[in-house]
C-alpha cells in the first residue's frame, strides 16, 4: 500500500502524517508512508486545502485532519 501526505509542512499536515503512521501502526498494517511537500506535485492531485491524504494514487481526503478512528476506516476501506 502506498500512502502519501500531501502538504508543505503546517501544524495540519504533521499531524497527518503522525496519526497515519499511528492508524497503520494500531492496524497491523505496513505501507510505504511518503511525505509530499512540492507545491506542483501537491497541485497535481487537484486538491484545493491541505493536508491531503492519498491512499495508491487516489486522493481519499483533503483539508482536514480526521480522528484516528475515521483514518483507520479510511485505510481499511482503500487498502
């Protein structure tokens, strides 16, 4: 599985990014975990507000930050 946080560097996006590891963590789950912070790579996604949150190629979330328990939905429903 293939996960990438998409953001350049705010409170929101590290947040993100340590409740994803976390969510994988709790899950038994491995991923290759990649933080995103080129603006033109973010901009390719098409997302408007940061974080984003792509789970293999396909944006799953953006502009928020999600509790632990909907991240781990979300993952289990993309995996």
């Amino acid at each position: 599985m293939e996960i990438k946080i998409l953001g350049t560097g705010c409170s929101n996006c590290k947040t993100l990014e340590k409740l994803t590891i976390n969510a994988l963590a709790e899950m038994n789950l491995t991923a290759n975990v990649e933080k995103v912070e080129d603006i033109t790579k973010i901009m390719s996604y098409g997302i408007m507000r940061t974080p984003g949150l792509v789970i293999n190629d396909k944006v799953v979330l953006s502009g928020r930050v999600p509790s632990i328990k909907e991240l781990e939905e979300i993952i289990e429903k993309h995996k």
